[in-house]
C-alpha cells in the first residue's frame, strides 16, 4: 500500500492538500485493515458491481459508512457510475479521500463526512454499504442503510447486498487444539488457589466468534431470518422465531452455531464475521436423529445484542424438558 498509510504527515503527495495525524492512520489501520483483508467478502463485492455493470454505469451511488472508499471506487471504475457519494461518520474519511485522490477518481467520487440522517443528499440508483456484522446485525450499519433507503433511493433503485439469511445448527468442540473453553469450568474454579467461578458463568453469557468448520456441524443448519433490505422495517430488527435442529450424527453439541449468507457458512471462505457461537450450559449429547427444539429470540438495542435461546431435547442419554439460556454481544466481540 503506498506511504500514504504509513502515518507520515510530513511528507505529503504534491498535490494532496490534506494533512492527516498519526492517529487517524492508525483508526484507519486499527478499524478496516481487517475489513480490507477479508477477500471472499470485498471480492465478493467487486465481482457483483463487475456483474452488474449494466445497473452501475451512468448510476448515481451512495457508500453508506465507506470506511476507506474502496466500494466507491470500484463502482466508479469497475461500474462505470457517473457519481458516487461516500460517506463515512469518522474522520477516516480523510483517509478515504486521500485514497480517491490517489485513484485519481476525485471527478467521480465524492467522499462525505458525517452521519446518513445529517446529510443533504440528493436521490441515487444505487446504495452500497458493508452493513453487515457478527451474527449478521451486531457492530453493524443496518440501522444507517434502511435510514438511507427512506431517504434517498429512488423508487426501483437497488441496494448491495439486497439480501442476507441467518442460520443456526448445533456444533462440538471448537477445532482449534488450544480450545480455551474445553475445560474452562475447571480453569476459572482452580486459578492459583481462587475459585472465580462468577467469570465463568460471564464467559457461557457471552458469544464468542470463531472459525469452525464443516465437520462440526451436529445438525443440519435451519434458517431462523431472512433479511431483505428493500422491504426490512426496524421493528423487524428484533425478533423471536421457533427452530427445530434434528442431529445428523452422534457427539457432545457445545455450541449453537450461527452463520450468515453472505456467507459465514461454516463451508465457504471465512470472512472478518467467522462464526457465531452460544456456548451450551452443559454438553449435551446427541445421536443420530436426535431432534432440539426451542425458541430464538434476539433483542436489539443501540450498543449491545441480548439473546435468550430456549431448547429442550430428549433421547436415550438425557432428557431437558424447556432450558432457557441468556446472552449478551457488547463491546469487542470475544474472538477465538
């Protein structure tokens, strides 16, 4: 990547007007390196404004939440659109016009700062935004996208993604041979002498985000939610749905797992998202047509996801007749 991420401000580009700190640089680096090294997702993206051209060229397009401009960029070169407006809250954004400078795509790109609802913004065809998160609605720009859609997309106008389900299966234990929740009852009760048992009982309360694969899928996946983000209302953004998981081979399930499409599906590429787990209160054992049932409920709120999973399960080994298990997303999601 060329110097002008390298947090040098004393030597600017001939040209290039706007000084940026250090700190700014390292928000940049901090908030989206990630987000630019997840290639199934930001190839994904590029390879549908590539096949969609016809709808991008001569488009006008909206970023919500640009972070560093590269959607906007590819809709005017990759796209052909005649304006693309990126916009973007944090002062990254100067980052992101120092990179559209750089392109030398200042003509076409036009790069923002400050919040959707704050902005003058005129009616575009097209609005682009990385608006998912962690189990497809935490940490995300959902609420931002569907203020955009009211806003400023014309009537027939389309929105990228458009679409994104969320699933849910039961899964074993994590595949990483370090499996810090493998024995962690054990670890809490026992370090050095103290019993910190409370941190524990924190830790099954909190989701955690992995890469798990394939082969630990107990059940067979069953979509809880499909998000549709012409039609999506915000009232929608909570919501409680029944599933039924039935095993299709026998193990100890762990975890509730959760994966989007667009896709953090346990068998495609894994993106900055992973997968989303629920630790199970106790290891439940499972065989081969082993049915769980329950309820799934997801409350959002401004800064956090509170999650309350109710299951019971009956077969041979052990019988649960209704278990209710409460969580809570905030902060960093925990990363494993």
């Amino acid at each position: 990547m060329e110097s002008a991420l390298t947090g040098n401000t004393e030597h600017q580009e001939e040209g290039d007007p706007e000084e940026i700190s250090p700190d700014v640089y390292a928000e940049f680096l901090q908030r989206h390196e990630i987000v630019l090294r997840d290639e199934a997702t930001m190839l994904g993206f590029k390879a549908a404004i590539e096949a969609n051209a016809e709808l991008f060229r001569g488009a006008t397009v909206l970023e919500v939440n640009c972070g560093s401009g590269i959607l906007a960029m590819w809709a005017a070169e990759k796209g052909g659109a005649a304006r693309v407006i990126a916009v973007e809250p944090s002062d990254v954004c100067r980052v992101a016009r120092q990179l559209v400078r750089r392109n030398r795509l200042e003509h076409v790109v036009e790069v923002l700062q400050g919040h959707v609802e704050q902005l003058e913004l005129p009616p575009v065809d097209i609005i682009m935004s990385k608006w998912m998160g962690a189990c497809l609605m935490y940490s995300s720009a959902l609420e931002d996208v569907l203020h955009a859609r009211d806003k400023c997309l014309k009537p027939g106008g389309c929105i990228f993604p458009a679409q994104a389900n969320l699933y849910m299966a039961a899964a074993d234990q994590s595949r990483h041979p370090e499996d810090k929740f493998a024995s962690q009852l054990q670890y809490w009760t026992r370090y050095s002498g103290l019993n910190l048992a409370r941190a524990f009982d924190i830790a099954q309360q909190t989701p955690l985000l992995s890469i798990m694969d394939v082969n630990q899928m107990l059940t067979q996946r069953q979509l809880l939610q499909r998000f549709d983000m012409h039609t999506l209302g915000r009232h929608q953004l909570s919501f409680t749905v029944p599933f039924k998981l039935r095993s299709l081979r026998q193990s100890l399930a762990k975890y509730f797992e959760q994966g989007i499409r667009v896709s953090t599906s346990p068998s495609a590429p894994s993106t900055q998202w992973k997968q989303t787990l629920f630790p199970i209160d106790a290891h439940l054992p499972l065989c081969v047509g082993d049915v769980v049932a329950g309820q799934f409920r997801v409350q959002r709120h401004p800064r956090h996801l509170d999650f309350d999973i109710a299951w019971s399960c009956h077969n041979k080994q052990t019988s649960v007749e209704w278990h209710t298990q409460i969580y809570r997303m905030q902060g960093e999601a925990t990363v494993f």
